[in-house]
C-alpha cells in the first residue's frame, strides 16, 4: 500500500496538510484527500507536484 503527505506549497514539516493519504480527487478548485483511517481534508487550490515513490504531493494554494 502507497500512502502520501499531503503539503501547502512547498515541501516543509511545518506545512503538512495530511498524512496517510490513500486518495484524492479534484473537484471544483479543491483538493479533496481522504486518509487511511477514512478522515477527509479538503483544501482549495490545486495539485502542482506529486512524487509517487517519495510518498508526497504538493498542493498549490497561492492565487486560489
């Protein structure tokens, strides 16, 4: 099993948005992420890097 974090714009501790990410979906300007343990995030903005083997996406949030 893949699991992902979930980061704001750059790829910080400080700025994590989610852990254990297992999916996501894009709808309407949100990033909508859902957990190992089912909990659901949803951020605005959008998908602007993912690292599949690194287990790590970034999600955009400036000019949203």
């Amino acid at each position: 099993m893949c699991l992902s974090t979930a980061y704001l714009n750059k790829k910080e501790e400080s700025l994590i948005a989610a852990r254990y990410v297992d999916s996501i979906q894009v709808q309407g300007g949100k990033v909508i992420m859902t957990d190992v343990m089912g909990a659901v995030t949803e951020i605005e903005g959008s998908i602007s890097y993912v690292d599949l083997t690194g287990g790590a996406v970034i999600i955009s949030t400036e000019n949203n």
